[in-house]
C-alpha cells in the first residue's frame, strides 16, 4: 500500500504542475477544491487533524505540499503566488518515512 502511495507521487507532481502550466478557469470545473491557503490549511487541522509533511517547489509560481495526520489520512495541495491553494489528492494508510538525505 505504502508502495502505491510512493508511486502516486510522481503522478501528483505532474498534474500539479500541469494545472500550474496550463489552468483552467473556475467556471469549467466541476467541483472547486480551491481556497484561500491559510482556509485549506484550517480545514484540514480541523476535520482530520493533518500537518504538513513535506513541501516541494514546483516552479517559481507553484508549491506542492503535503499533510498528514497520525490516523493516516494525508492530502496533497497546491499553492500557487496568489494563495490560492487547491486539493490535488487525498487519501489514506499515510506511512511517514525516514527523510532522505540531510537539509544543508
């Protein structure tokens, strides 16, 4: 399972950055998953009691973040230089890691 999460992200970041490159207007989207980032944020502490786990740069215009929480939910956002956040996955069986190398 852990395995499946691990391969997700590859996707996630490749569909980030494509609705980063090429994003489509509000109007055309069926389900608005986007908000102001500190409401994301709020929201997420609030209904499953995630924190952030890993944050990425995407591209000079876009970050990737991700949250967790100790029951193993996790959602992947992404923020763009407005601070407008959008929910890009989410799921469960979240398993933290060992980090990979060490922050210079």
């Amino acid at each position: 399972m852990v395995r499946n999460v691990t391969r997700s992200l590859p996707h996630a970041a490749l569909l980030a950055l494509a609705a980063t490159v090429y994003p489509v207007p509000a109007e055309a989207q069926g389900a608005v998953n986007c908000a102001e980032r500190s409401q994301v944020i709020e929201f997420l502490a609030r209904q499953y009691a995630e924190k952030q786990a890993a944050v990425g740069l995407i591209n000079p215009r876009a970050v990737m973040e991700l949250y967790a929480a100790d029951s193993g939910t996790w959602t992947l956002i992404v923020t763009d230089v407005s601070g407008r956040s959008c929910v890009i996955f989410a799921g469960q069986s979240w398993d933290a890691k060992v980090p990979v190398g060490t922050k210079a």
